[in-house]
C-alpha cells in the first residue's frame, strides 16, 4: 500500500483525492491545505510540517497555486517523499530547476501533471502518426475565464498544456517561436493568446488560447503527407481525412477510441512509477521546465 498525501484542495486537488480513493492500492493518508475542511474522513492539517511528522507518507501530490509549487515541493522532498506536481512545475523557471536539482540531489521521484497526454484521444493520434510525415499541428484550447485562477496567465495555465503536446506527440523540439497576447478581462494576466511555433523537420505547430469563449473547445488538428486528424479532447473522439480528389472530395474515417479518464491513466501511471521506476507517458520535471522556456518571456 503506497501512502499518498494530497497538498491543496482546491478545484484540482479534490479531483486527485475523488481519483485516488478508487485506486486500489493507494492509501489516502492526509490532506493539507490553509482552508480547514471538515468534510474528509482523513488527517486534516494547515501546516505541512506538522503532517509529515504525525503521518506516514510516500509520496505527496502537490495542487497548491502555482507560484507556491516551488516551496512546497521542496518542503515535501526534504522529508523523502516522491512528488507529482500539478502543472506547470512552478511559475518560473529558476524554480522549477531549483525543485530539480533538489529531487535529484535527494534520490527520489518526480513527475508534473499534464494530464492531456492520457487523454485516450491524444494516446491514439499520437500511435497513428508512428511513421507519418508530420506537416502541421494545430492545437485549440478555448472556453470562459475561470474565477479561480488568479495567479497566473492563458499562457501558464492553458499554452503549457498544448505546447507540451506538440512535444509529446511529434518527438519533436521546438526550434523558434512567435507568441501575441493581449489582456481583455483578467485584472493582472493576459486572457488571449496565438502562439506559433517550428520545430524540427520543418512542421510548423500554432496555438490558439483565450478565457473570451463562452464555450469549452479543446481540439488537436494535424496535417500529413495523405492524411489529416483532427482529435477533440474533450468528446474524446478522433477523426482521419484521407484520399484526397480533385473535385475536393475525401474519405472520413471515425477511429475508435475507448474512451477514459485521463486523471485515473495518469495517476495509475504515477503509482507504477513509484513502483517500478518506469515513468511511462508522464512528464518531468525536465519536461515542464522545456515548456515553460517556450510560454513565459525571456
């Protein structure tokens, strides 16, 4: 049984803790936050410190806001615990090598959340692009501003996602950038933003994010030699245009895809690679600290 402790009970961190309780061999050992709560059956504690040294706990998964990712982590890794943090690793990149270099000093395990990349869509676009020319990707994440994030940017909470992505599912690094962004609501980040990108072999990637659309829209567009995908995220579906005619007509194919929750995949990934030390799809902290280069200003 693997002691987990969950550290911010925020929107995200009641995600983990719902996820975890149906994992089997995880034991939900404490929970940590500012706000007391009295609605969870656990230890309950406001000071880090204090749980670790009444609970016995292996791992820890960090949800708190993202400008306190590098204290926290680094306070969790001095008692010995591996750490799953929520993305992005920290807000700058100073910190986020600062948590690295201590993890690795410390001999443990680390990984960030981006969960998109156990998203069954992503998982299956990524497989049927396995030996295909790669010509463009175009990446859509869009929806209404969230009230909760105060923090930070479009850039840092939702760009960080997509330009992961791109890395993920071409195997490819981003090699030049052009980002434009602009504040319409948001009282302190920018809430707007296209991002552009090449990458090796010449593909060229962009990104489209703002918090201006009274809707959600979560979709991963990519263009082949013969072929073009287009994945929705959050229907979880994914669609392959093929045979192209001259009188523009073509062939739609729906791939199947088993449809899951991408928290569940990641989390169970995490628990294997506390296990095995085999870190699968999850994403490093090296990972994080490669997209937060590309996101935030030099």
């Amino acid at each position: 049984m693997i002691n987990i402790a969950i550290i911010g009970l925020g929107s995200m961190g009641k995600n983990h803790y719902r996820v975890l309780k149906n994992i089997g061999e995880v034991n939900v050992a404490a929970l940590c936050d500012v706000v007391e709560n009295s609605s969870f059956k656990e230890p309950f504690y406001n000071d880090i410190d204090e749980m670790f040294k009444n609970e016995k706990i292996d791992a820890a998964i960090i949800a708190v806001p993202t400008f306190l990712h590098k204290d926290v982590a680094l306070k969790v890794a001095s008692y010995g615990a591996d750490i799953f943090i929520e993305k992005p690793a920290a807000s700058k990149i100073e910190d986020a090598e600062a948590i690295l270099d201590f993890v690795e000093k410390k001999g443990l395990k680390s990984c960030v959340g981006h969960v998109e990349r156990f998203n069954p869509a992503v998982l299956n676009l990524k497989e049927e692009l396995k030996n295909k020319t790669v010509y463009t990707i175009e990446i859509t994440r869009v929806g209404p501003f969230p009230p909760r994030i105060s923090d930070v940017g479009v850039l840092t909470d939702l760009a960080v996602h997509d330009i992961d992505l791109i890395r993920y599912i071409t195997s490819k690094d981003i090699l030049d950038k052009s980002i434009f962004k602009s504040q319409k609501i948001h009282n302190h980040y920018e809430d707007n933003a296209v991002l552009s990108f090449l990458l090796e072999d010449d593909i060229i990637a962009s990104i489209t994010t703002n918090w201006l659309t009274p809707f959600k829209r979560r979709k991963v567009e990519v263009a082949c030699a013969k072929v073009y995908f287009e994945a929705d995220l959050i229907a979880q579906t994914l669609q392959e245009f093929s045979d192209y005619q001259t009188n523009n007509s073509y062939r739609v194919r729906d791939l199947h895809i088993k449809k899951d929750e991408p928290l569940l995949k990641e989390l169970e990934a995490f628990i294997e690679y506390i296990k095995s030390g085999d870190r699968g799809n999850l994403a490093s902290i090296e990972d994080s600290i490669e997209t937060l280069k590309v996101a935030l200003p030099k």
